[in-house]
C-alpha cells in the first residue's frame, strides 16, 4: 500500500489510464464476454453431454434387456429342443429293445425249428438206416439159409468121393 500513497505512483497510474484504460476497459469486456461465452459453452456442452451419456445409457440398457430377452428365448428353444430330443432317444430305445427282443425271438424260434428238423431227419436217417440193417440182415440170412440148404455136408461129400474112388478102382482093376 505503501505504493499507492506515493504520488509517482498515483500518477503513473493516472497516465496508464490515460493511455490504456480504454484498451484496458475494452480488453477487459473482451474477455468478460469471452469468459461468458466460455461459461455458456461449457454449460452447453456439459448439458450435451450429460444429455448423451443418458441416451447412451438408455440405448444400453435397452439393448441389455433385448439380449436378455434373446438369451432367454434361446433357453428356452434350446430346453425345448433337449426335450425333444430326449424324447426321440427314448422312442428310439424303445423301438430298438423292441427290435432286438422280436430278433431275439425269431432266432430262438429259428433255432428251436432247426434242432426239431435235425432230431426228425435224425430219426428218419436212423429209422431208415435200422430198417436197411433189418432187411440187409434178413438177406444174410436168407443168403445164409440158402447155402446152407445148397451146401453139401462134408461127411456126405467124403463119403461120395469114397465110393467114386471104389468105382473107379473097380473100372481100373476091370479094365487090366
């Protein structure tokens, strides 16, 4: 303060006035209005802002609740679709036992009616092989009876070849 009591002082500032005071005054209204605007604009721009932050916000909230939305629907397919199918697997387990049991019995059946037709041609094939043993049998003993009845006996025939050979001596001895 003690330079502003001083009169070089106060008279400097007087010729300051003088001579820039009203540049001075000028400048300084420049920049109060500069200042305004300044103000104004960043008001402005703040309320801009904020004013976009809050669509922004509410663009991604909506887009939030779709997806959610969406991934629930998809869910909700997708569970759909898992029961489906968990269905059509135990339809298909069904038919398959089903199938295999009809399988299962056809080739009992199958093979019940083999082991009857070989037991029947097996007691055919025995039957008929007893019946060719019966009858080449019997033939043997026809065969047998015939030559037996054929067959001369042995002490008959020793006793012919005895008598041929008295015959003959006799025929031998009459003829010398």
């Amino acid at each position: 303060m003690a330079a502003k009591d001083d009169p070089s002082t106060a008279s400097l500032e007087k010729v300051r006035d003088i001579l820039f005071g009203e540049q001075a005054r000028t400048a300084d209204k420049r920049f109060a209005r500069i200042e305004q605007r300044l103000v104004k604009e960043l008001t402005d721009l703040r309320k801009d802002v904020i004013k976009r932050l809050e669509s922004l916000e509410a663009f991604t909230s909506k887009e939030l609740e779709s997806l959610a939305t969406q991934i629930g629907e998809h869910r909700a397919d997708t569970d759909e679709m898992e029961k489906e199918i968990d269905k059509e697997l135990a339809a298909l387990d069904k038919a398959l036992e089903s199938k295999t049991s009809q399988l299962t019995a056809q080739h009992n059946k199958s093979a019940s009616e083999l082991r009857n037709q070989i037991l029947t041609q097996s007691k055919s094939l025995r039957d008929e092989i007893t019946t060719r043993a019966d009858d080449l049998a019997e033939e043997l003993d026809t065969s047998v009876a015939d030559l037996q009845d054929v067959k001369v006996d042995r002490a008959a025939l020793s006793s012919l070849f005895a008598d041929l050979a008295v015959k003959l001596a006799g025929k031998k001895g009459a003829k010398k």
